[in-house]
C-alpha cells in the first residue's frame, strides 16, 4: 500500500510538468518567481543606488513603498480580474511592471526611485494574487498542494539567483543595469499569460464596489501610516504608528466581513481557523524576515567594505537554504512530523538571528553567512505547508480570494517589519558615519527574534495540511 501511495505522488508531482499542465505551471512559475526574483535582486543594488544618489536613509521606504503597492495590488486583483479578465489583468501588470522599471532605471532622485518602486509593487501585486488565484483553476484539486509546493521551490531558487545577478550587474555596469534585471522574466511572463490565461473574467470574487474602494484606499492609509517611524520623528509618539495603523486594518477588517459581499474572504486574520492563523503566522514570520531584507546588504557592505557581487552571494544563502529545505517538507506525508517542522521554523529565524548579531558585531561573515542559512531552513519547514494549509482550510467558495490575498498578507508582514525596523535603525544609529553600530544590530535583529515567539506561539495552532491521495 506504501509503494502505491508513494508512486501515486510521485505520478501527482511529475503531472505539472506533463503535456497537460506544462504550460500553465510555467506561467504560473514565471509570475510568482518574478516576485522574488525582483525582492532579492535589488538587495545589493538599492543601498548602491541611493547612496549615489545621496538619499541612504530612504532604503527602508524604497522597500515599504514596493510592499505598500503590493498590498493595494493583492486587495484589488481578484476585483480586476473580475472587471477586465485575467489575460487582460495580467498584461496590464506586466505593462505597468515595465513602466515602473523605466522609472527606477533613470532616476535622478531618491523620490523619483521611490515612486518607481511604489508602480513596481502595484504591479507585482496585481501579478502575484493573480498567479496564485489561478492556481485551484489550472491543476485539479489532488495537485494544489503539489503546484503550492512547486511554487515554493520556485520562489525560493529565483530568490537564490536575485541577489547574485543583482550584485554582478552592478558591479560591472553600474546599479541601473541592476535595477532592470528582471527585465527579461517580465517579458517572458507577458508572452504565456497572452497564450495562457483566459480573456474571460469568469466566476471570480465580487465586482469592486464603491465601499471597497474606501476600504482598499484606508488599507493603503494605514499601512503608510505603519512606515511613517522609518522616514520621520515626532518623538515618543512616533512608535505609536505602527500600532495606530495595525488597529486601523483590523477594524477595517471587521468592518469588511460584516458587508453582504466582503472584499476579503471571511476567515481572514481571524484566530479560530487556519487560515486567519495561517495569515498570522506569514505576516509574523516575514516581519521578522524583512529586517535582513531591508538592512542586511547595507549592513555587510559597511562592515566588510566588500564589492556588491559579495553581498549578493550572502543575501543568496538564505533562500538557498529554504530552498533545499522546500523540496524535502513538500512531500511530508505526516501529520504528526508537519506539526514538529512548524515548530522548528520560528525556532531557525530566532537561532538565525542570533547568529547574524554574534556576526555582524564581531565581524565574522562565516557567522552572518550562516546565521542567513538557518534562518532560510526554518523558512523552508513552515512556507509552503502553512499556505497548504491555509487553502486547505479555506471555504470552496473563497480559496481563489484567499489564494490572492496570500501576497498582501505576507507584504504587510513586510511592511511592519521594515516599518518599525526604520525607526529601530534611526534611533541605535544604523545609518552613522562609521556604520553600523553594535547597538544598531542588536536592536534591529532581535526584534526579529521578538516576531518569531509571536509566531511559534500561533503556528501550534495551525493544523497542517496533508493530501488525500486517491
């Protein structure tokens, strides 16, 4: 029976890639790798970039800008697919991906690179939830947890290549050729989806609404309002924001699930279910992850005084890790192990961040470099099956709208870290002549480890995710 079940996933994992779903998988692949692909490979770049230009302590909005607009894109998606189609929707991001990319590459300023950054995002939001909507639509329902699995490995190994092309490009032509990198992924994206996705809008969602515009231009409110520690000060209140724009979202939140036709499925960020716990645990867990993808590439060039391709190569130990660790907790099959790897998640980002401070404040790169890795094995346990997990819980009825929303949930994650992270570097000194000071690295890193104890104590909640195979 063993034998049966084993050769049965096997066939279940190898259909993706038969005749029948090759194309789809490769559209679907290219759309979400793009996202990390684009995440990581600006890691070397923008600590260059602004610097050049003369704006450095804009680095934490270049990456909460980019986050914001995909949070408004994530929200509004399923809407626009519903209005213009998916091969329409998908275009029109690729369209505006571009346009966005032509602002970052000829930036003359800090601010025209922050607007680009913000386009990008909206893009990439629209893109990614679109991606992941057509996922239940594409495979049969034996193969969701599979593509999910994929697609997990895919994101992790376009987030390898990133940072190393990232780096590379700018070393050897300057940091806008950096910055335009994922060029050619977008390109190929728009050519598939055109052959791809269908031009109807089909059963998607619930046509925008003037009320869920309010809701998605207050969603965007508060999460400005999350990023406004990192770029200014208003003494003791200023890390009153964050918590500010968190009850903002909640209570635009509830106000949405008591609307006839909610923009946002009605299990979302709630505690009684794993899909609103599922969320929880994302936003946490990239919280906490943002703080290397925010400040680390800064903080190694400062410390180490070594060249962009270097920094590329640290920045890619972490999702080479995770993605090693995906391919092995994809085809877990046991229940009572899939709850012990949740466990070692959160426990990998708090090791991981200890390692990085030890590191970083020693200057010992072997220490940072492996900090990085356990941090990407502990990403590796929990990613993909907490998302399983969350589609799995999902209703019928709302999967597509929970799979769309996937990216908003993990970008304000995003947000919140590099939000509070900002102001955490403002205050230790981050940004100070001499670089980065001991203070400045304890503090940013550790509060890492702070949002990884909020997410072990609600990842033991989330019941895992295990298919039934027929």
């Amino acid at each position: 029976m063993t034998a049966t079940l084993t050769d049965t996933r096997r066939e279940g994992m190898l259909a993706l890639l038969s005749p029948a779903y090759r194309r789809e998988t490769l559209t679907i692949s290219l759309g979400l790798g793009l996202h990390a692909f684009n995440e990581y490979s600006v890691a070397p770049v923008l600590p260059v970039a602004l610097a050049d230009l003369g704006d450095l302590p804009f680095l934490p909005w270049a990456y909460a800008l980019f986050f914001s607009g995909v949070i408004a894109g994530g929200i509004t998606s399923s809407a626009l697919r519903a209005k213009i189609g998916a091969r329409q929707t998908a275009l029109l991001s690729a369209v505006l991906y571009g346009l966005a990319m032509l602002l970052n590459t000829t930036a003359a300023s800090g601010e025209q690179l922050l607007a680009g950054r913000l386009l990008q995002g909206l893009a990439d939001g629209w893109l990614a939830a679109l991606c992941y909507s057509m996922i239940p639509e594409f495979v049969a329902a034996r193969l969701i947890g599979k593509m999910i699995a994929l697609e997990t490995i895919v994101w992790a190994g376009m987030a390898v290549l990133g940072p190393s092309i990232g780096g590379i490009a700018t070393d050897l032509f300057g940091w806008r050729v950096g910055l335009g990198v994922s060029l050619p992924i977008i390109i190929a994206f728009a050519v598939t989806a055109a052959m791809i996705f269908p031009p109807t809008r089909g059963n998607v969602a619930v046509p925008m609404r003037a009320g869920h515009f309010s809701t998605v231009l207050f969603c965007v409110a508060a999460i400005l309002i999350m990023i406004l520690p990192s770029a200014v000060s208003i003494g003791f209140l200023t890390p009153l924001a964050i918590p500010l724009g968190a009850v903002m979202l909640t209570l635009l939140m509830a106000h949405d699930a008591r609307r006839d036709a909610p923009l946002f499925p009605r299990q979302t960020f709630r505690f009684n279910n794993s899909v609103g716990l599922g969320g929880w645990v994302l936003l946490l867990i990239t919280a906490g992850l943002s703080i290397s993808t925010v400040f680390m590439a800064y903080a190694v060039q400062a410390i180490f005084g070594v060249p962009s391709r270097v920094v590329g190569m640290v920045v890619l130990s972490m999702p080479l890790a995770w993605t090693l660790t995906a391919i092995p907790v994809g085809n877990v099959q046991s229940l009572a192990l899939q709850r012990r790897l949740f466990t070692i998640g959160p426990l990998c980002q708090m090791a991981g961040a200890a390692l990085i401070i030890l590191g970083l404040t020693n200057a010992h790169l072997f220490i940072v470099v492996l900090g990085q890795i356990v941090i990407g094995l502990g990403l590796g346990t929990v990613w993909g099956p907490v998302i399983a997990a969350m589609l799995a819980a999902s209703h019928e009825a709302d999967r597509g709208r929970v799979g769309a929303l996937l990216p908003g949930t993990t970008t304000v994650g995003f947000v919140l870290g590099s939000g509070l992270g900002g102001w955490v570097a403002g205050q230790t000194g981050l940004f100070a002549d001499g670089g980065p000071t001991p203070l400045s690295v304890v503090a940013l890193w550790s509060t890492m480890i702070l949002f990884a104890i909020a997410a072990l104590f609600l990842i033991q909640k989330v019941q895992p995710s295990i298919e039934d195979v027929p």
